[in-house]
C-alpha cells in the first residue's frame, strides 16, 4: 500500500479499513512518505489491527519491498513504471491531475486495475477491487506480463547507448 509522500486524503488508511474485512490471511506493507500527516493515526490503526501490518516510513527499501509484493494499492504516480517493471499486479487511485492519463492508459492495456478519481473512491470499491484481484491468479499474472513487457527496466541503458556516440 504506497500513497507518495504526503497522502493528503489519507488514502492509506481508506484503504487499510477496506482490506479489514478480506477472509484471506495476508501479509500487508504500507509505506508512509515523510511528509504524511496522518502517520501517527495509521500508526494507530495498525497497533489495533488484527491483520498482520507493517509500516515503513521513508524507507530505503522500496525496491525490495515491491519485489516481495504479490499485489500493490498506489497512486498513479512513478511508482506504477517500478510496479510494471516488476511485474506487480496493482490497483491504482488517481490522486493528481498529472496521473491521469498514464493510469488510464495502463489500465486500457489491462496492465493495472483503475479506481479512479481519490475523492470518489470508496472503501467498498477498493474492497472489491482487492477481493476480485486477490481471486483471479490468470488475471494477475497476466497484469505482471504486461507490465515487465511495457516497462523492461533497461531504458537507462538505451539512452546513455545513444548518447555516448555523442559525448567522444
């Protein structure tokens, strides 16, 4: 569960009380960002949650934590190109105007799962979004082959193979 550094709607915790009610025993990892301002009441939620959390704040460890992630809840920010080169099947909430296009277009491709607009989700669709992702393994994996085939990992490479001609 990864909302950026701030978080302003507290989407985090929306999204904590909408995975409260799944049957499945799992495993979740909220990142909170360092500009969050609901850390102390997500903190909160998670003591006197009776589902196995973890939070990272400000982590160093993002890379591996989305390598271990069998399914991600983000924004729609730069994060969704590291989940696609991961392979993570993820839902995605719209949280900027500049989000919009790129989550929209990813979902076309039926790389990611799109709830929309932050101020319009609820916790019942998120709920359901994660029920019905949770159940469709074809549909997850398909999701993570699409990302890794969009996005390879190797453009850094690509670029500076075309910018080295130049530089001699």
């Amino acid at each position: 569960v990864s909302f950026g550094g701030a978080d302003p709607s507290n989407l985090t915790l929306k999204t904590l009380e909408a995975l409260k009610e799944l049957k499945n025993d799992f495993w979740v990892n909220v990142t909170l960002g360092l500009t969050n301002p609901h850390k102390k009441e997500i903190k909160e939620y998670v003591l006197k949650s009776k589902r196995n959390i973890s939070v990272f704040e400000n982590t160093s460890r993002m890379a591996a934590l989305m390598q271990d992630a069998n399914l991600a809840i983000s924004s729609g920010g730069t994060i969704s190109w590291e989940l696609c080169c991961l392979g993570v099947p993820t839902i995605q909430i719209i949280l900027a105007q500049n989000q919009i296009e790129a989550v929209e277009e990813l979902h076309r491709r039926g790389i990611t799962g799109n709830l929309g607009w932050h101020e319009k989700v609820s916790t019942q669709q998120i709920h359901q979004a994660v029920e019905g992702l949770m159940a469709d393994v074809q549909t997850r994996k398909e999701m993570s082959a699409r990302g890794k085939s969009l996005v390879d990992g190797l453009g850094t490479q690509r670029g500076m193979n075309e910018i080295l001609p130049y530089l001699n």
